[in-house]
C-alpha cells in the first residue's frame, strides 16, 4: 500500500493546552504501528497549507482561549482549519476535550465538523475532574478515561456513532473520520485512539 512507504503528515492545533503530550502519544502509536510520521505544528493560516497534512489533532486545554488566539488575526488558523476539514470529509480529525467542543461548535457560522451537541463544563469545577476505566467502542475494548473539566455530548446525530462510552453516557462521537473525545487520551499509557488516527489516515494517504 502506497500509505505505508509515504511519511504521513499530522497536523498539531498548538494553540493552547495540552499540546505535547500529543507530540510524544503520536510518535509511540507511529512506533507501534511501524508508521513514519512528521508532526507539523499549526500556529497561523499559512501553517496549514505548508504542512498539508494527511491528518488533524485538535488538543484540549481551553475552548474560550483557543478561539481567541485561532481568530486572533495574528493567527487566522481557525476558520482556516475549520473550512480545511470541511473541504475534505475523508480527512482523519481527532479532537479531544476542548478540541471536541470546537469541532461541535466550531461558531465560525458553518456547519459543525462533529454532528453532536456539548456542553462546557458540565460536570462541574475543576475538582469534579477524574479518572475512569471506559469502554472504547471504536477500538473494540476498555480505556482509561481522564476527564479533566470535561465536557459532555447533549446529542448526536443519526449521521453519527457512538466512539466511546462511560457507564451509560457518550464520551466519544464519530462522524465519518472526525473523531471527537470529551476525556484525554493523551495522558494515558494507551495510544489506541492516537493508533485509530494514524491507521484511518494511511487509508485515506493512499
Ligand atoms: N473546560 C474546557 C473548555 O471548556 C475543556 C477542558 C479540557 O480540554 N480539558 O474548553
């Protein structure tokens, strides 16, 4: 497969929050899957089409904050990347936490990249942080969950299904190659959901 041989082109949000431990989850899931990765930081508009990548990760930290710095006009990467993943549906996207937020809610007057509703905040302050064992529908097995002032899906749609799940509750929606994940998979041992990004792109690289 022609995917295997090419260096696949991942694309950082480095806007804010939880930047490089997505870094280091990238290169081991690379290692583990035998993949050539290059990760090419975006920080402006013109970050994005230099790399061109063959995949996006949107981090967590602070959805208030990254919107202001991304249409910061100093930066402009926001609408950019909104509009770059819109223009292409194949495109693996993984956003965590926040990133989840901004791909529901990308409020840039287009339509959402992720087809569900959140909610900030919503289980509470800070301290109402923690950490729980999930099932990772998507990968077929359970996960340590970290859920750091998390958010959490009100809905999804039809055209959307279920990634992940804690107890009951939905903490991971899928729609098309648009993964979106209300817990960090980052700060885990486990580069499953890191892996699921790299494989999907080197289908879609081929
Ligand atoms: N509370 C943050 C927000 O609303 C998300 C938290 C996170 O990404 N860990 O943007």
């Amino acid at each position: 497969m022609a995917g295997r041989t090419a260096v696949l082109r991942i694309g950082l949000v480095m806007l804010q929050g939880a930047r490089h431990v997505h870094i280091a989850a990238l290169q081991r899931a690379a290692e583990e899957c035998n993949i050539e990765i290059e990760v090419h930081e975006l920080r402006k508009a013109s970050d994005l089409a230099a790399a061109d990548p063959h995949a996006i990760v949107l981090p967590g930290g602070e959805s208030t904050t990254m919107r202001l710095t991304g249409n910061h006009e100093a930066s402009g990467l926001l609408p950019a990347l909104f509009e770059w993943i819109r223009s292409d549906s194949s495109l693996p996207v993984l956003g965590t936490c926040a990133g989840a937020i901004l791909l529901a809610d990308p409020q840039d007057g287009g339509d959402p990249l992720i087809g569900a509703n959140i909610d900030r905040n919503a289980y509470g302050r800070q301290s109402d942080s923690f950490q729980s064992p999930l099932k990772a529908t998507i990968l077929g097995r359970d996960f340590p969950g970290v859920f750091i002032r998390a958010p959490r899906f009100a809905s999804h749609s039809e055209s959307s299904s279920v990634a992940a799940l804690h107890g009951e509750e939905v903490v991971g929606v899928r729609t098309g190659n648009r993964l979106a994940l209300t817990f960090h998979p980052e700060l885990s041992s486990d580069t499953g959901f890191h892996r699921w990004l790299l494989e999907t792109a080197t289908g879609a690289a081929t």
